[in-house]
C-alpha cells in the first residue's frame, strides 16, 4: 500500500500508545504494530525479513549479555541477605537525628543501587528492611513510602545499571561512558533526597522524629567497627565491577562476570550460599532477561520498520522545526519522554525513541552522553508517576497489609522527589560537566 511516512507514524506511535493501555504485555503490542503495519506499507516478505533480521541481531549483540550477570549479581546479593547488618548499624549511626532513619534509607538505597542495579529488588528490600521501622517510629506515612520510592529508583540511574546497559548501545555510545557519566547526577539526586528529609522534619519534626531519648544509646566503637564490617561486602562488590571498568582492567560486560563470581564468593564466606540460592537467582534472571531481550527485540524490529518507512524523519523534522530554537526541540522531546513514562515500560521507551531522538540530538548539536544521560534522568519520574509506575506498584505489593499503607498515601509521598528530579534535571542544563567531567577525566587519564 502506498502510505505517507506522516500517516505511517501516527499509526504506528498512536497503535502502541493505545494498545498498551489495554493491559496487553508491551512486547506483543510493539510487534504486532510493527508486523501489522510492515505488511501493509512492505508486504510480508520483506516485512518479515525486516523482523526477523533486526531480531535475531539483537539477540546477539555482545553488550546485552551484561543484563542477565548483573541480574544475577543483583539477585545473589539480595537472596543473600548479607546488605540486612548494614542497615542496623546506619540506624543506630543516625537514628538519634531527626528524620534520621529516612536519611539511612536514602544513604542504603544508594549503596543497593551500586550493588544490584535491577529497581525491583531494591525497592522490594528497602520496603522490608525500612518501612515498618520508620512508620513504627511515627513518621509519616508519605515520606516514609516516597523516600523507599525514591532511593529504590536509584538502581536504574546509579552504575551497574540495566537501563544504561540498554541505552548505550541504541545511542552509539559505549556503556562505560554511561556508567561513569551516571555516577554524579546519582549521587547529586541521592543527596538532594537528603537535605529535602533535613529541611522537612525541620520545618515539621512530627514527619521524621527521632529516636526517643529513653530508647537512646552511645554510638561506642564498638558500633563503628560494626558499620564498618557491615559496609566491607557492598564495598567489594562495588569495587569488583566498578573498579574494574574504571581502571580500565575490563569492558562492562567482563565486569559483570567478575561481579557474579565476587557476589557467590561473598555469599558463600558469609557462610549464605546454598543450592536453594542458586537456584532462585538462576530463575529470576532467566525471567528477567527473557522479559527484557523480548521487549528489546521486538522493539528493534519496531524500529526498523518505522525508520525503513521514513517516519524516524517525520518526527525528527517536527521536533527540530518547534519555534525556540534548539532548547524549545530539547524541551520537546523531554516532555515526550516524561510523558511516554507515565504509560509505557523504560525498556520500550528506550528502544522505540532513542534511535530517532539521538539522531534530533546529533543536529541540535548536543553532546551525546549529556544528552543520553538526561534521557535517563527524566526517566527515573516514570517509575514514580502512575499509571505505569513500577517503583509504586513494587511498594505497595511488598508493604505489610497491617501497615494501612495506601496509594494515596504512596503518591502523596513521592511528588515531592519527583519535583526534586525535575531540579536535578535542570542543573545538569545549567551545568553540563556534572555528566561529562568524569568520563572526560578517565578517558584522559588513560591516554
């Protein structure tokens, strides 16, 4: 059939859109849009061939067999229950401070997202460890639900992360390049979560009360040295796959396997390794990996499709000829990503739009890290904006029932780090280095 590339567009953009509201899973709403409109604007020879070439590439590509091992790290680590000492000792370290033990929330969310990197698993330990201590100790129950949101959603944007493991590639860029361009705006948005907890409970000390005094003992040396056993697993974990990409020993994908052998190895001195273990991590990261290669693969085949039929360039001339100029083409597509989060998967979103925004990106002239990671950034807000919320849905499913947690409660809670990583993503405008200067210091530092 002979169709406009505009038309081709809209019936391909608009079928996902409104198929994915019906509840069907993303991968086969993506690949019947991408079958069903290919055989009417190719015919089905080439439509397959189309499909099945882009999806049997993908299913090879190299970089995406670091999905599974850091999946598995991630699960080992978890299953492991070796990260449960470190989250006493930083409450008897900080529980004496108002709002303290939110701040313990954030600061443990942040180690877990640089040892699992999968937001499910953080966001379901952080819910066990930390909820019903907080919500037992009066604090409120949205700032208590939107700081577990918040620190869980770090594991997507703090290094080993899936989504960068996914974007890098999409975008031409390389996934150490994401990682360590990542690794400031994480630990910018970790601390703002911070001094937000600190200024709330200071303007209202009933949201965050401290410790009673009765209840109160000496942080003795004794504690230190127990925080400091209890921070030695996640800082060799950390520094096994971290370390070994930034010290240039081996590429992300090689690191992910050293980060499963140094996970076992620490389950199994910590005396926590069993078949049982073993098992449940090799489930889960065959779930999980299945679930992402599926989605990834049919979202590449999408991909071919709409690009082959020219509609890649029906959307990147309509973005770039927005009046403004090319911060008012950059404003669109944020919002686009922002508002594509709020009803579709991040895996979709990033193999459906990156290919077609990092070529908008490359003639607005904008570096591409800062670009990529700006991307990344805004869509930390889709795991925290419902409908399609993950982060939420993993909260409210994993809190106790005899809490009363809420959604409105959950929701209420977590507009305000929302707000936050609105302000992140404004700053890393303001000042680009926040991205770039690592990854410019390392790459000159191995020349």
């Amino acid at each position: 059939m002979n169709i406009n590339p505009e038309l081709i567009a809209f019936l391909m953009l608009g079928g996902v859109f409104g198929l994915v509201l019906t509840g069907f899973p993303i991968a086969f709403v993506i690949g019947s849009v991408a079958l069903i409109v290919g055989t009417m604007v190719f015919g089905p020879n080439t439509t397959f061939h189309i499909l099945f070439t882009r999806f049997y590439d993908l299913s090879l590509n190299y970089p995406y067999l670091a999905v599974p091992l850091f999946t598995f790290m991630g699960v080992i680590l978890q299953q492991s229950g070796i990260t449960n000492d470190l989250y006493d000792s930083l409450y008897d370290a900080l529980g004496r401070v108002r709002g303290g033990l939110a701040i313990v929330t954030v600061i443990f969310g942040t180690i877990l997202a640089a040892c699992l990197g999968v937001i499910a698993a953080s966001v379901t330990i952080l819910t066990l460890m930390a909820l019903g201590p907080m919500l037992n100790r009066g604090y409120d129950k949205g700032i208590a639900s939107g700081v577990i949101v918040a620190s869980g959603t770090l594991g997507i944007l703090i290094p080993p992360s899936i989504m960068l493991i996914v974007y890098a590639p999409q975008a031409g860029l390389s996934i150490g390049q994401m990682f360590l361009g990542a690794v400031f705006p994480g630990l910018l948005l970790s601390t703002l979560y911070i001094l937000y907890i600190i200024v709330r409970t200071m303007i209202n000390p009933k949201l965050g009360p401290p410790i009673p005094s009765d209840q109160m003992t000496p942080f003795t040396l004794a504690k230190l040295g127990r925080l400091l056993k209890a921070m030695l697993p996640p800082v060799l974990l950390i520094a096994a796959v971290i370390g070994t990409i930034f010290a240039g020993i081996a590429p992300p994908t090689e690191a992910a396997a050293v980060g499963c052998s140094a996970a076992i190895l620490l389950a199994i001195v910590y005396r926590k390794f069993n078949f049982k273990m073993l098992r449940t991590a090799a489930l889960e990261t065959l779930k999980v990996s299945a679930f992402v290669v599926m989605i990834a693969a049919m979202s590449y085949a999408f991909v071919g499709i709409f690009m082959n039929a020219g509609a890649g360039d029906v959307v990147a001339n309509m973005i770039l000829s927005v009046p403004g100029g090319r911060w008012a083409s950059f404003a669109v597509v944020m919002v686009t990503v922002f508002a594509l989060g709020m009803f579709i998967e991040w895996i979709g979103i990033v193999f459906i739009v990156v290919p077609i925004f990092s070529i908008i990106f490359a003639k607005l002239g904008f570096d591409p890290l800062w670009a990529g990671m700006m991307v990344v950034v805004n869509l930390q807000m889709a795991f925290m904006t419902p409908p399609m919320a993950m982060s939420i849905f993993v909260l409210k499913g994993a809190a106790p029932k005899e809490l009363g947690l809420t959604m409105g409660d959950i929701i209420r809670g977590v507009l305000p780090f929302v707000g936050i990583v609105a302000v992140v993503l404004v700053l890393l405008v303001l000042f680009p280095q926040i991205v770039t200067w690592l990854p410019e210091k390392m790459i000159t530092s191995f020349r």
